[in-house]
C-alpha cells in the first residue's frame, strides 16, 4: 500500500513492509470498538466512587478514619469503570469492510491512513530504538546488578 512518499520516488522505510503484512491481515485482526470519553468517563467514574463510599460507611468505614481510603476508593472505582467501558466496547466490535461500507470508502482510504501510521509509528520507535542503543550495556548491567542485589538479600 504505497503513501505519496513512495509515489513520488522516495525509497520504502523500515516500516513499510511490516505495515503492508498487518495491513494484508486488517478483515481478520483489525477491529474497531467504542471508546467512552469525556464526561462520560466521570460520570460513572463518580458513580462508583459514592457507590465504594456507600458501601464503606454502611459497614462503618469513614474517610476520616483511614488516611488513604481514598486511593482505595478511586482504586476500585477506576478499576469498576474501566470494566464496564471495556466490556461494552467489546460487546459490538466493526471490521474494517464494515467501517469502509458505512463511510462508502469504495477506495480503501481508511486502510492507506491506517497503513500511513503504522508505517510512521513503526519507524519513529525503531529510528528511537537505534538512537539509544549504544546505551543497552549500561542498563543490561544495571538490570544485572539490581538482581545480583536482591539475590543477596
């Protein structure tokens, strides 16, 4: 799937072909699901932290008693939160030819700006990569050392 860098003569990057595959794979692996945002988030968010407070004091457990019960209320109410938005993204996924058939792209754009960022991502971690890894001894023998301490413990 060329961009319009490779159209006009520019050579193919790291990425591209890696793009291509995942791209090739996109009726079988790609999906596309809802994400709440916003003050929906909040709102449920809110929901469950009065919902945890309730519960709490109902069994005599105050905020004022305990210093960090907040952080165990957003804690699980996050935790409730994130359940629920991830369960209903899952429960009604869109293939792409389906998210193509709504939007009459007749031409595959969505899947050429899919494979376009794909193909940046991929290089700007992997040109990121190869700019730090003169570093990867130095935190090899960190890591080693690290263990070595805990080992003698």
């Amino acid at each position: 799937m060329p961009t319009r860098d490779e159209e006009s003569g520019d050579p193919a990057t790291p990425g591209a072909e890696l793009a291509e595959e995942i791209i090739a794979q996109a009726p079988r692996d790609l999906m596309f699901v809802m994400q709440f945002v916003g003050e929906a988030q909040y709102k449920v968010l809110k929901h469950f932290q009065d919902l945890v407070i309730r519960e709490l004091e109902a069994r005599g457990i105050r905020r004022e008693d305990h210093a960090l019960l907040q952080i165990f209320i957003d804690k699980h109410a996050t935790e409730m939160r994130d359940f629920v938005f991830s369960g209903v993204a899952l429960s009604r996924p869109f293939r792409i030819e389906e998210i193509e058939r709504l939007m009459r792209d007749t031409t595959n754009v969505i899947r050429l700006d899919i494979w376009d960022a794909l193909r940046n991502h991929i290089d700007t971690v992997e040109n990121q990569f190869v700019a730090q890894a003169d570093d990867l001894p130095n935190q090899l023998a960190a890591i080693e050392a690290d263990a070595n301490g805990l080992a003698k413990r």
